[in-house]
C-alpha cells in the first residue's frame, strides 16, 4: 500500500467506528466535503498536515493516535 490508500483507508475506518458519514465528518471538522472527498476518491496525492489535523480535532483523536497503526508502520521509505 502507498500513503494515500493509508490515509483514505485510516478516514474511512474512524468513520466507521464513529458511524458517521463524510458529509457529517467534513461538517464536524469545518471542511468542504470535496477536501475529504479528493483524499478518499484519490485526487489529492499529497493531503496537507493542517487537513489531517482538522480532521483528528474533529474526530477528537490527535495526530499521534490518527498515524499509530501498522499500516503507516509498514509503509516504505518514500526516499531512498
């Protein structure tokens, strides 16, 4: 997996602990849907910090908890 699919699948997965939509997400983390939506549907490459930050206050987790997982754990070295 590369980093977006990490990111897109770490958002869909708080989501759906939550049981929320991406619309009720972007509302709760004073985001356009189409932010969150260009992150899920793969056209946005490269997510900005500040995105990921609005989404963690939202979602009440930090950016610790949002990045503490095996997958961004595995992901590889993007420079070599």
């Amino acid at each position: 997996m590369d980093t977006v699919t990490v990111v897109r699948e770490r958002i869909l997965k708080l989501c759906a602990e939550r049981n929320i939509s991406i619309n009720k997400l972007a509302t709760i983390c004073a985001l356009p849907p189409s932010s969150i939506k260009n992150i899920l549907y793969g056209r946005s490459n490269d997510p900005k910090i500040l995105t990921i930050k609005k989404l963690c206050d939202g979602l009440d987790i930090t950016l610790g908890e949002f990045f503490s997982t095996p997958e961004f754990d595995a992901l590889e070295q993007e420079i070599k």
